[in-house]
C-alpha cells in the first residue's frame, strides 16, 4: 500500500506563494506559530487562527467568510479532502493552486529532500527521470524545509536528479544540516560526477558534517559499460576520479550497483575493482531493479529474473563480506535470493513505495523481507516468488 | 505478448553499449611481470601485486596485441590495469593510487625500536647469535643512561605508531631497564602522543609475579620462543638443567592466566632437528592452543654459523619442512582450528589485498632503518637486529652510530642508512627487477652483505632468492589448486577477517 503524501484542497486568494510550515493540531504559543501550519477539522476561533504561517481544514468555507478570515489568517486551504496522513511534527507545502504536498514526515526513517530534477547522466533505468527545467530558485525552500525539520530526525536522504549541480547552495543545504539537524545522519544520492573537480570535493569535506555518506552507483569496472548504463561518455572516469577525491579528503562513500541485464555479468570482478580500487568504501550496496521511469520502457532489455543471476550475486557478496567491506543487498526478496546471503539483505524500500504480495501473507520471514516496489507489482517480478515455510 | 516486447526497439533517446564503446586504435601494455605456469599458462603480476593467470595462447596474442576485445580476458585484463585502451590517464592514476597503498609502510618512517636491553642469557641455543651466559652485568646489560638516549632518538622517529621491543639475550634479566624505557617513553608520550605498544621477547624463565603485575598494568605484549616437542625444544635450547620447555609451559600458562591468552605469542626457529617433524611442531602450538606460529629457517649469523656444519641444512630441505607443516597447517584449520603461519599470511596479504605487509623484513626498500632500527645495550645504533648480530660477529658495516656521540641526523641520514636503502629497492637490483614476484618479496642486504659479500647480492645463488620464490610460488599453486576451503582460509589470513560473515539465517 502506497502512502499518501498529497491532498486536496481550496485555497483562499490570500495564498499566492507555496509557503512551508510543521504540522500543528494544538493551539501553540503565539511566538512560535509562523512556523506552523495549523490543521483542524473544524476551523477553532479568530485568536486561535491568529500568526499560524498557514491553516489548514477540511471544513468548507464561504466567500463571505473567506473575506472575514483573510484579515487574521494570510493564507488557508480549506475544503481539504483528506489530512489523516499529515501528522503533528510532519513539513508540508501549501501551494496557490490548493495542493498540499509532505514534504517530511516525522514519523518516518526515508524521508529525503528532492533538490533538483536536473541531471548530467541518462540512465537507462532511472527511476525519476530528469527534467530540463530551471529549479534552481528551489534552493530557498529546501533551506526552510530543514530549518522545519524535528531535528531529533535520525535519517535525511538529499536527492535529484543529480544534488552537485546546485553546486554552492548543496554545500550551504549541508552546511545548515550540520548546524540545524547536528545528530540527523545525511545520506546524498549522487552520481559524483562533479566530484572530478577536487576543491568540490574538498569544500565538501570542509563542512566537517559529522554524519554524512555519499551514495554514487557504479555499474561496471569497464568504463564503457558504465557509461552505456548512464548514456553519458566519460561519466566512468568522471565518477573514479570523483569517489577517489571524496576518499582522499575522507568523505564517506557508498558505492551503488543496480544489477540488471547490462550489469550482472560482471558483478564479481567489479566486487574486486571496488576492492581493488575504491577500498575506502564505507558500503557497497548491491541494488534489485526499480521499475520505473526509464526502466519501464527499457524494461525488455534491463528485465532479467534475480533467480538468474544468483550466481553473481553470491560471488560478488561474499568476495567484499570476506575481505571485510560492509555490504548489503538491497531491493530483493529473500524468496529469489540463496540462503546463505541472506544476512545480508536489507529491508531497503522506503515504506511510501514498499509492497508485499498476497501469497506473502503465509510467508514466515516476510518481517525480513525487503518486499517489493509497489510498482513491481504492476510490471513484474521474479516467477520464483513463493512463501518461505519453515 | 513476450515476443512483440523485445522485438520492440529500444526508445531512440537512449544509445547502444556500441556507441560507447570507443577506443583508441588497439590497445597498450601496462607495466607487468610474468612467469611461465606448469600446464601451459602464464601468470602475470603487476606493479600493484594484483595478477592473471593466461593461457600460453593467449599470452601470446596479449603481448603481441593481437587480443579482440570480445575476448573474455580482454575485459579482465583492462579491469585489472594490464592494459590501457583509452586516451583518458584515468587509469593510471588508479594505479598510482594503488601502487601509493602498497608502499605506504614507507609513512611515518621507522615505527619498530627494538632495545637490545641485555646480551646475558640462561640459554645457550645453538643458533642463537649474539647470547652471552654470563653474570657480568656491567659488561652486556644496557644503563638507564644509554636508555634514556635511545627513548628520546626513537621520539624523533615521526611516525605515529611506535612500537618498542625489548630483545636479548634474555631481556627480562634486566627489567629494571625495561621498566625505565616503558616509564620514561610513556612520561614523554604525554606531550608527544604517539601510540606506543611495547613487546617483551623472553625465554619466560625470569618471570615473576611482580613483573607478570607489572606487564599487565603496562598492557605489554609477550613474545616466546618455542621450537616444537619437549625433546626437540629442549635438544634446539640448551640450559643448564635442560628443563627449558617445562619452564617454557609452566609460564605460558601463567602469563597467559594473568595477561590474558593472546597477549602471549610464540615464534619458533628451524634447526636440521626440525625438519624431520613438521607435523608434531605444527601439533604442538595447537596443544598449547597458540593462534599462529611463524615458520622461520636458520639465519646465518652468529652462533648459527659457528656451530658450522653440524646444524646447517640446505633450502630445499627448509622448503620442504615449510611445505609439509603448512599442509599440517591447513589440516587443523579444516578441522575447526583458527591457526595461522605468520610467513604465509605475509605474503598472502601482498598477494590478495590492496595492502602492504608491516612485516619489516620483506619489504622494498628494505625495513632495515627505514622500518625499524637496533639500540643495543652498548649505545650502538644498528639497522636491524641482523646488523647487530653482525657486528658482534667483528662485521659493523651496518653500524649506524652511537648514541652517546651521534644526534638524530647523523644516525637516520648518514652514509650507511642511505647505502643500505640505495641498494635495497628491488625495482632497480638485477635478477629481481623482472621478477614476477617482486611486488610479494622484499630485499635482505644485510643478508647478501654476509652470504655474497655484497648488499646487491646474486640472486641464482641466493638461499634468500631461492627460498621466497618457492614459498610464494607453492602459495599461488595452493590457490590455484582451487580448494575453496584453502582459498577462504588465505583469504582471511591475508585480509585478518576472521569472522565468518556468511552466517546461516535463522528463522528465530
């Protein structure tokens, strides 16, 4: 089941700008309020709407009463379909056209801040497939959403698109990271590209966040086939010497491997190039194909059945277990995966995308079971899926 | 349904592997060395350690840069720097960054003081070096004042990691220089705040409860020699009484009751005696339950050599016993016992990681100096405890200086340290610089200087060259035997990862 992080509603004119505000549902002190977006079913008193940065309800309003409340509450979106799914403590967005958008739930260990839909790579099976639009002004509220954000949060994911491209204002979104969020760990997804460029690597490091992990995917130790994976020439290169500066100026890196048709077959020499090569990895994660975005009309060439590829994946994983590197396989059911690396499967879906089969209601390691992308569902999965008895 | 899917071109936005698959016109060879493999194959070594079995075909077509890129191994040999096909210099930084991992021993300079604190010992082994039975401690033991020099020479070291050890003779019949050296180092470690580790080697005989107390509060490592069998230690170990290996398990169990068991290891020496019971040496350290033992051949110094004829044996009878025990080795660890050969493992982590070995004394340049340095108890400076042993033989060609009458510069920087670094790189010696084992071994010139009469040495008729090359060469044929129980095993030798990482899920 897929979780709802958006809704519905009617704004007053009031709202001409999104604005961004924690979820309240209780009357607070009257100094702290603009931070706030108070929710309630029922619209409370004049005093008690009164210096909330927004107000939201599922109560319908009037035109009349519209007028009445524009002079104490600046911006409201009434008539709102559902507000079960925002809890106290959540972030969300009120646009002008009556969206609600969460944009962090508090409850929650995936959330992540979306801060560019740019991207310098096209890869074949992207799951969020880029966008040639100018987001940059975004920055603002990327900076207010963590300003917004419990900082008792344990986990906050930065991704895209592609993070680097913001350049200076990544390092400034860290940096208030760092200063607002100080026991929040940071994980960014990247495909450290920009990372070829050695001062970006060492203002990175210069933050000094106590936290933080770079995730980049690597697909092959040959650079062709990498750059055949992200349809860009030079990316293999560009990434190497990227993760090499990152290591060099002692920036944690995780090294990413989505394994589909075009990269299984080389699935163990490329666990001894990591070895090899980028031996300063703190986490190599061995990734099951999501389906969607680019995968899906690349899905007859990507799609090839886990089953197949055990074989590669036992080798790869136990070649960096046994010389000591943290590995983990993420995206795949326990059901298509042999038993003896099943200590190493993580439950890697975040939960607004994460989905189980019927049959896996019998299924006795289903609580381990990383399950499946609700889209897998639609598109297909393993002919080997079966609940595990024992 | 299926067929109409796939007959379906791909989406014009994305292009095929083809389009990047561009490369320069044929390809070039990387540095490597090679050597030629029973069942016609090849092994290739490059300068990093990493290596490639070919066929002799194969081969053939590599270097004569006639191997497509749709062959199998093109793809390795490219992964692994054999071969560049690109213009981008990318893969060669890679390489520099490897080769930078592998000579990284070299940071920080010398990390190992050894303190020659006595020459008196109980013992008088036959292939002991330098040991003088003897009561005249103002002759052979080391004064607080020359100790007190050697603490603050070894503080110049910039390395990081110091690591002190106590040699003898028997060290421990002069504690009281020992204690000083640990208490004076660890007064002027506040300010400096290196970390320091500090290793007793002993015969165990001295040892009371007052200095077991007093090794235990100081967190100080005990090293021990034991040869094998009681008939064959005590044969290898002479004292009067001829009692050494009870004394030698009485204490063991002792020291390892109030230091815990690892905190006391044990090396042993291979005399003629040896030879004939690789087995019952090997079952021996198991019985006294050691985690290793570290098969080591006679060295031709000292006393070993006086003795002459009677004790010496050739390499090939060592490799041989080196064989057998290693197989023994193997045995026990298929058996569920964790035990490892220091020597094997060495070479193992040169062979299978990314890493260097800290062993100092295979490595290139040689660690003579630059890895670790001898005071001995008469305020000499030496470049191992070989160059020590040397000298007490009349030979100081590797004496570095005194420290009563040279500073820091003078010892570290003068003319024999840059001698024997000069002419101990590998890389430039002849017979070593094409050798395929160069990145695994590592240059002894001190022992060229005594058994060649020079440090660059000869390698067709060195006992050095030729002892290295087998063990390494037996190593690469035990891996390429292929039992996967073998190859676990040096993996995790090589790699120290010792636990078991593919556990069996249970369902709690």
């Amino acid at each position: 089941m897929s979780l709802r992080l958006q809704t519905q509603g009617k704004p007053l004119p009031s709202l001409t700008r999104s604005l961004l505000g924690r979820i309240t549902t209780t009357s607070l002190e009257s100094e702290i309020r603009p931070d706030h977006i108070l929710m309630a079913d029922l619209l409370p008193g004049q005093n008690d709407l009164r210096g909330y940065a927004g107000v939201l309800t599922r109560e319908s309003v009037s035109p009349d009463w519209a007028e009445d409340l524009a002079q104490f509450a600046p911006a409201m979106i009434h008539s709102v379909s559902t507000l079960e799914h925002l809890q106290e403590g959540d972030v969300a967005a009120m646009n002008p056209n009556g969206s609600v958008r969460t944009l962090y739930r508090r409850g929650s260990r995936h959330n992540a801040i979306l801060v560019t839909e740019r991207c310098n790579s096209f890869c074949v099976m992207c799951s969020q497939p880029p966008k040639r639009v100018d987001d940059r002004r975004l920055i603002a509220q990327h900076l207010r959403l963590v300003e917004l954000i419990d900082p008792t949060t344990e986990a906050l994911g930065i991704t895209g698109g592609e993070p680097t491209l913001l350049k200076k204002d990544l390092l400034w979104l860290i940096q208030r990271c760092k200063e607002l969020l100080p026991t929040t760990s940071l994980h960014v997804l990247s495909n450290g590209r920009l990372f070829y460029y050695g001062a970006f690597a060492r203002d990175l490091a210069a933050i000094g966040h106590p936290d933080l992990m770079i995730g980049i995917p690597l697909y092959s130790d040959i650079d062709w086939e990498h750059d055949h994976v992200v349809q860009a020439v030079g990316a293999f290169d560009q990434t190497l010497v990227g993760l090499q500066h990152l290591g060099r100026y002692g920036v944690p890196v995780e090294i990413r491997v989505v394994i589909h048709r075009d990269t299984y077959k080389r699935l163990p020499e490329l666990a001894e190039f990591i070895y090899r090569n980028l031996t300063f990895a703190s986490h190599v994660a061995l990734m099951g194909l999501e389906m969607m975005g680019f995968a899906i009309p690349n899905l007859s060439d990507l799609w090839i059945d886990p089953v197949e590829y055990a074989p590669e994946l036992v080798e790869a994983t136990s070649f960096l277990a046994h010389r000591g590197m943290n590995v983990s396989i993420y995206n795949h059911q326990l059901c298509v995966v042999p038993r003896e690396i099943w200590s190493f499967c993580k439950r890697s879906i975040s939960d607004w995308k994460n989905d189980y089969l019927p049959e896996c209601g019998e299924c006795t390691v289903r609580e381990r079971c990383g399950g499946f992308f609700s889209s897998s569902l639609q598109r297909g999965y393993s002919s080997s899926i079966r609940p595990i008895v024992m | 349904m299926e067929s109409a899917r796939s007959d379906k071109p791909r989406p014009p936005l994305f292009r095929p592997l083809d389009h990047y698959r561009q490369r320069t016109e044929g390809y070039r060879l990387l540095p490597f060395r090679f050597m030629r493999w029973p069942a016609k194959e090849v092994l290739l070594v490059n300068d990093v350690g990493e290596f490639i079995f070919l066929e002799d075909q194969r081969f053939k077509a590599f270097v004569g840069h006639r191997l497509d890129l749709t062959d199998p191994r093109y793809l390795d040999l490219k992964a692994k720097h054999f071969l560049l096909d690109t213009e981008s210099n990318v893969p060669i930084e890679l390489l520099a960054t490897k080769y930078r991992t592998k000579k990284s021993f070299l940071e920080g300079f010398t990390k190992l003081h050894l303190f020659v604190v006595t020459l008196r010992c109980d013992h008088s082994c036959h292939y002991c070096q330098v040991s003088r039975v003897s009561t005249n401690r103002s002759k052979y033991d080391m004064t607080k004042e020359t100790a007190k020099k050697a603490v603050e020479l070894m503080f110049r070291s910039p390395s990081p990691a110091l690591k002190v050890e106590f040699q003898g003779g028997e060290s421990l019949l002069n504690f009281e220089v020992i204690r000083y050296v640990v208490e004076y180092s660890q007064e002027l470690n506040v300010r400096e705040g290196r970390n320091l580790e500090y290793v007793v080697a002993t015969n165990l005989v001295p040892l009371t409860d007052e200095i077991l107390e007093y090794l235990r509060d100081h967190s100080i490592l005990l090293s021990t020699s034991l040869d094998g069998p009681e008939a064959l230690h005590n044969s290898n170990r002479p004292r009067k009484g001829n009692d050494s290996y009870a004394i030698t398990v009485r204490n063991l169990q002792r020291a390892r009751e109030v230091l815990g068991h690892d905190r006391v290891s044990a090396v042993m020496t291979t005399t003629k005696l040896s030879l004939g019971q690789p087995r019952e040496i090997v079952d021996e350290y198991v019985r006294r339950k050691f985690g290793s033992i570290f098969l080591r051949s006679i060295s031709p110094y000292g006393f070993a050599v006086r003795t002459g004829e009677a004790l010496r044996y050739e390499t090939s009878e060592f490799l041989s016993f080196y064989k057998q025990a290693l197989q023994r080795i193997i045995e026990v660890n298929r058996e569920g016992y964790d035990f490892v050969e220091v020597y094997a493992q060495m070479l193992l982590t040169k062979m299978l990681t990314p890493f260097p070995s800290l062993y100092v004394d295979l490595q290139s340049p040689s660690g003579a100096g630059l890895g670790a340095v001898a005071y001995n108890y008469d305020g000499e400076v030496y470049a191992s405890d070989e160059a020590r042993m040397l000298s007490e033989m009349g030979d100081k060609t590797f004496r570095l200086g005194n420290l009563h009458e040279e500073g820091y510069e003078e010892i570290f920087g003068g003319e024999s340290l840059r001698a024997l670094a000069a002419g101990s790189v590998l890389e430039t010696l002849p017979g070593c610089t094409d050798c395929a084992f160069l990145p695994y071994c590592g240059a002894d010139p001190i022992f060229n200087h005594r058994t060649q009469g020079d440090v660059i040495g000869h390698r067709p008729t060195s006992a050095f060259c030729s002892k290295n090359i087998e063990i390494i060469r037996h190593l690469f044929g035990l891996i390429r035997e292929g039992d996967p129980f073998v190859k676990d095993l040096f993996t995790r030798w090589a790699t120290g990862v010792r636990s078991e990482p593919m556990t069996r899920y249970k369902v709690s």
